[in-house]
C-alpha cells in the first residue's frame, strides 16, 4: 500500500516540475540495487515439512466462495488504479500530470484504511469489516462515477480507496478460518484469484472503455463491489451450515482418523461407524501383554432377571461383599 502511493506522487511531480513520466522509472531498478546490497546475505530459517496434500481433504465450500469474492474484490482495486487518472482527464477535465497526482488520494487513502483498520479489526469481526468497507467503497466509487469535476471525483476516490483497503485483509482472514488444516494451499490457490483478476479486470474495463467510453465502463467498478458483499454473504451462511474443520481433526484413534467425524462429508459416515470401526481394529490387533480377555457386554451389568441390577461384575474386578 505504502508502495502503492510512490509512484502516483513521483510521476506527478515529475510531470509538473517539467522532466516528463519516464525518469521516474528509474527508481525501481535504484531501489532493487538498494535491497539487493541490505539484504543479499540475509538467511531464512528452516520451515517445517507440511503435507501438501493436507491429508488428503477437499477446501470446504464456504473457502471457495471466500475465494470467488477476490475476484472482484482484487478487480475493483486495480480497475480504479490503471483507470482512474484517464477517468479524471477525460471525465473531469483535469491534466494528465495533475490526474497523476491526485490519484494519491485513492492510493493515500488505502494505506490509511489498511493502517486504522488493523486496529478496528481487533474490536470488529471480520465479516461485518468487510460488509462496511465494501459499502464505503461503493459509495465513494458511485460519487467518483456520479462527478464531473475534480473536487468531487478526488473525494470519490478517496472514500473508494478507504473502502476497498480493508477488502483483502478481510477476505484472506475468512477464507483461511475456513481451512484451518490447509492455511498454506488454501493461501496459495487466493494467489490465483487474485493473480488473474489483476490481469482480467482492467483489460475489461479498458474494452468496454474503447466500446462504451471510460464513464460508461467505470459502471463495472461498483458491479463488482456488489459481487463482494454477496460472495461474502453466501460464505458466510455457508460457513455457519458447515463449520470449519477443527485444527484436532487430523488426531488418531485406533488407526482411524477424525476426519471421517469432524470433517465436511467423511468418507466413514457417522460418528457410530467410525467408533465401531476403531473399536474392531484394536481389538483385532495383537497385543504385548498377551491374548486379549473379551470385551465386556451387557449381561456383565444387568442380569438376566431383568430388575436386579446387581449381577455379575465385568471381568477383573472385585465383587465386593465376603
């Protein structure tokens, strides 16, 4: 995010101070060269090994619902980024070195979001963070549509920016709550919403700007906001139908995993199969100590005649009186 508000402020300054865009491209490769010499001999330390497979188990459903809202959660972001500045020539009537400029207050405005709203997601859900900050962010992108000058676009932007900020943090936090065995597939597969939106979205908009006209094709931006708050909905419905896979599934009893019990759609069936089937293999397997002696049935607590309960103890144990 911080990142993201250099080069908006470089590019317009360099363009109003006379030397044109192309000498702010220089910056990344001087600061690649920078990073390079701090950080060449820094070492990572050793991870874990970790199932890729993650034993087996499918995401949830709730996770791929979180994952379809990056789509345009992602979209929205780099929509408004790569199109925004043209939108304020063509639209507002503003220079290209000033629409340059101004856009640091949609990217300002998302580093500020990001930085205020590690603090307000310690007091509110991740759910409803994210249902308020898509609605901001609709808001500011339908007075950025909605304006025909600077002042009122530059404040658009700005409430666009806020909003949108929070949408990833918040998306990434639900989807990995939902998969609590796999965090690192399931990190690895947002990558490829993400990924390919950043491509998709706005090449999109760029096609309908060509077909349409760039205030006509800024309509996709707050569509897909709207696509994020119901995506969301859906997971979130979902989630609480089909409650995540606990972190203690994965333990063992008798050879048989808890999966087949706490998961989503065991392949086992029922809890009493899957007892019955760890209770037959324990007692199948041979033993250390010696033969096994029978398990204990009913008729070792309740005896025959039906209203006495004082019948034969299970064997190993004292009968008691003498």
């Amino acid at each position: 995010s911080f990142g993201s508000v250099i080069p908006a402020l470089m590019i317009g300054g360099l363009v109003a101070a006379g030397a044109g865009w192309r000498p702010a491209f220089v910056m990344p490769l001087v600061i690649w060269f920078v990073l390079l010499g701090s950080f060449r001999a820094e070492r990572f330390p050793p991870v874990d090994a970790v199932d890729p497979t993650g034993g087996g188990r499918r995401l949830p459903r709730s996770y791929w619902l979180y994952w379809a809202a990056f789509i345009p959660a992602v979209g929205s972001e780099w929509s408004v980024g790569a199109w925004g500045a043209d939108y304020l020539v063509d639209v507002a009537g503003t220079s290209k070195g000033s629409a340059a400029l101004l856009m640091t207050s949609f990217f300002g405005a998302m580093l500020a979001g990001r930085l205020l709203g590690g603090r307000v997601a310690g007091v509110v859900k991740p759910f409803w963070l994210l249902l308020g900050s898509t609605l901001v962010g609709l808001g500011g992108i339908l007075l950025f549509w909605a304006s025909e000058s600077a002042p009122p676009a530059v404040t658009g932007l700005f409430f666009t920016g806020l909003g949108i900020s929070m949408q990833f943090p918040m998306l990434l936090s639900l989807a990995l709550d939902t998969a609590a065995e796999r965090p690192d597939q399931a990190a690895a597969r947002v990558s490829i919403a993400a990924g390919g939106s950043v491509i998709v979205a706005p090449l999109t908009l760029g096609v309908l700007a060509d077909q349409l006209g760039i205030r006509a094709a800024f309509g996709l931006v707050p569509a897909l906001l709207v696509f994020v708050a119901v995506l969301a909905a859906v997971g979130k419905r979902t989630s609480a139908v089909s409650p995540p896979v606990s972190r203690r599934s994965r333990e063992t009893f008798g050879g048989s995993t808890r999966n087949e019990v706490e998961g989503e759609g065991g392949s086992e069936g029922s809890p009493d199969r899957w007892l019955r089937d760890a209770c037959s293999r324990a007692s199948a397997a041979p033993s250390a100590l010696g033969p096994r002696a029978p398990p204990p049935t009913i008729r070792h607590f309740v005896s025959d005649g039906g209203g006495d309960h004082g019948g034969s103890p299970p064997s190993g144990r004292a009968s008691g009186g003498g």
